[in-house]
C-alpha cells in the first residue's frame, strides 16, 4: 500500500499547533507561528523523497514549496496553494489540537480551515508521486504562511515575472492554473471580495484641557473622518448590485488620548475596505485619498493615510476560466457534480489571479466550520477531496 489515507495527516497537522501570530496580543512560542508544521512537512517531503524548497518570508515563517512529477522543464505544471496558519484558539470549546474522532468527524482548530485540505493534498501528491500516471503533470504544492493575517506567504510565492511562480532560489515557473485550497464542501469558488487596510493617523497638539483652545484635539478631526467615512459606505453599497457582491467600508478600530485632563495630540483609525466583485484595489485606493484630501479637519489638524497593511484584491470570475474548467471536471469525475459559487470571505486566490495564474479555490469542508469553537470536518470530504486531486493532476 502506497497511498496513505488523508486522515493520517490530518491527524498529524492538528496536533501541532500553528496560530498566526499576527494582531494576537502575547505570542505563545508553544501555540503561534507555522514552524512545527513547517519542519513536519519538510519531513514528510524527505521521507518520501520528494524535492522540496524551504522559503523564508517572515523570522521563523516558511513557506515549504514542494515539486513531483515529470523532470521535464517545459512539462504542463498546476500549482496547488495551502496556508499552513490557523486563527486563535480562545474560546473553543472542543480540544484543538487532539483531533479527536467521533462519527466521521475531526474536531480541533484548522481541521476544517485549511488542514483538511493539506491532508487532500498531501495524499493525492504522495500517490502521484509513487504511481507516476502516464498524463501526470509537475504539481508545485506550495504550503504557505500567513494567509489569516497579511498574505504575506503567498505574495513571496510570485516570481519576478507575471505568472511565474518561486520554486526554489534559482528556477521559477509559469503554472497554468492554480487550486488554492479553503473549504468548499468539494464545489468551487469562483469569485470573492478583497480586502485592504490601512491606518489613518491624526494629528493635533496637545494642551492642558482647562485651556483647549490653545491646542488642536486630533479626536476632533478623527470624528469628523468616521462622519464622513460613514457616508462613503452608503455611497460605495448604491453604486453595487446586491449585498453579496458589494464593496462596503468600516471603521473598526479606534485609539487617542492619553489622559482625562489632556487635549489628545493625536488619534488613529483603523480601516476596513471590503472590495467588491466589480471594484479594483486601485480605484477604491485612490477613492479613499481622494476624500480625505477634501475633509476639512479643523485649524491645526492634520491626517495621514499608511500605506496598506493587508491587501487582497477580489477574486473575478473573468480570467480565471482556465483554473475553473480543470478542477471542475476532475470534481464531476469523482462527484458526478460541480457547483460553483462566490463568497464574501478573501482568499490567496486573488493574489494570484492578479499575478497572471488562472485561479479557482477548492476543498473540503463548510466555512461554517471554520474559525469556531467546535471546529470540525468531515473525513469522507478530506478522502474525496484527496482523490479529486489525483485525477486533477493524473491529467
Ligand atoms: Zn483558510
């Protein structure tokens, strides 16, 4: 027996726990960072003598990029994107990382976002690898990190060129498609919003607050932005279709002042853009200066946008048929059906569209199940989706 059950791998990747580190207050060595699944992987790829590529991206954080298939340079690739984080395990109310089994169920944090998925690919890769099919192309299975928080790994995945892909220092490839695994329940996602962020700092002076008019209160003008940000979103919802594939924009964090009896000399807001199906990055960059630059804010007040600190454009339909044409029909070769779907939440299948790689996000598994605090999945999806990716690369 060649071909391990997704599930053994699955079991194993629960246990070792990889919480994205970024936006959590303390960092638990023992609890965030992807290492132990990185070192895990780059084991597993040894053992089975499969090549493979450690890429650094962040202190610690790896991507771990693996390659089977035909030698062949020019050989047909696909490239198969899996993100190695999961998010906090606060509040979960099953253990999260016992993998517990109980009818046809793994419990714990990421058995459903996205571990079930690496499980699929990791079997279906190991029986390409072994049974060598005659068709097969070269499968890159990148395993990622950061895709919880910034995108950071996937953004160090793309090759200098449009389209290219890091393989390892020296070569880079062209895929022509790429399956980026998020739950699906074994259907795809064709489109999905983006998202940017950033801060907005303002700044005034600080004064004694029994004598305010002799400084400027940055909260001041940090209100008059949240009055007119608050208008931009009504503005952005009408210009959409419908709710699902709206843009929207939010203020979700607010911090200023450092004392109850001092004018605040600064103020700073945290910006949640949600980019709709028919929105581009630029345009909704450029909307945002555009209106801050027209707000008055008071004498002595000034404002300063950051740069993005997360930025995931949306995923279109439009461009991406090539992905969509191939997984959906290894998907009715094993299911008999294919749906496809589009959803509000953002993937790493954007930032690869947007590089020039026909994209299409696949997996087992429901979102619902994902980010909670009985997170679960279903094994015979994982085992499905396992086989769904041997014959998507058996060619
Ligand atoms: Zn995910």
């Amino acid at each position: 027996m060649k071909f391990t059950s997704a599930q053994r791998w699955l079991e194993e990747l629960v246990r070792l726990p990889s919480i994205n580190p970024g936006g959590a207050g303390k960092v638990d060595p023992q609890l965030h960072g992807e290492k132990r699944v990185t070192d895990w992987l780059e084991n597993w790829a040894k053992s089975k003598k499969i090549q493979y590529f450690r890429q650094k991206v962040l202190p610690d954080r790896d991507n771990l990029v693996m390659v089977v298939g035909p030698d062949d340079p020019h050989a047909k690739a696909q490239l198969w994107e899996v993100h190695q984080d999961t998010v906090d395990i606060a509040g979960m109310t099953v253990p999260p990382f016992e993998a517990r089994v109980q009818d046809g169920k793994l419990f714990g944090r990421g058995a459903c976002d996205v571990k079930g998925s690496m499980a699929s690919m990791l079997a279906a890769l190991e029986r390409l690898h072994y049974e060598r099919p005659q068709k097969a192309w070269k499968i890159v299975l990148a395993c990622t990190v950061d895709e919880e928080h910034t995108f950071q790994g996937v953004q160090a995945l793309r090759g200098n060129e449009r389209g290219f892909i890091r393989v390892n220092d020296s070569h880079q490839l062209k895929p022509e498609f790429a399956v980026v695994a998020e739950p699906s329940q074994l259907g795809l996602i064709t489109a999905h919003k983006g998202v940017i962020r950033w801060y907005i700092r303002v700044e005034g002076s600080a004064c004694h607050s029994s004598t305010p008019h002799l400084g400027s209160n940055a909260i001041y003008g940090a209100a008059k932005i949240a009055s007119r940000i608050a208008g931009l979103h009504s503005e952005i919802q009408q210009k959409s279709p419908d709710a699902i594939s709206a843009g929207s924009i939010s203020l979700t964090q607010i911090s200023g002042g450092s004392a109850p009896n001092i004018v605040p000399s600064e103020c700073t807001l945290l910006l949640d853009r949600r980019i709709g199906f028919q929105e581009c990055t630029e345009e909704a960059e450029n909307q945002l200066k555009t209106i801050l630059a027209q707000i008055d804010l008071g004498e002595g007040l000034r404002c300063e946008l950051s740069t993005p600190i997360i930025r995931c454009p949306a995923l279109q339909t439009q461009g991406n048929e090539a992905a969509e044409n191939h997984v959906s029909k290894a998907v009715r070769q094993i299911l008999g059906n294919c749906t496809s779907t589009a959803v509000a939440f953002g993937t790493d299948a954007s930032t690869l569209a947007e590089h020039g790689i026909p994209s299409v996000v696949f997996g087992p598994g429901n979102i619902r199940q994902a980010h909670t605090r009985d997170e679960w999945i279903n094994l015979s999806e994982v085992e499905s989706a396992a086989e769904i990716l041997f014959q998507l690369g058996s060619g």
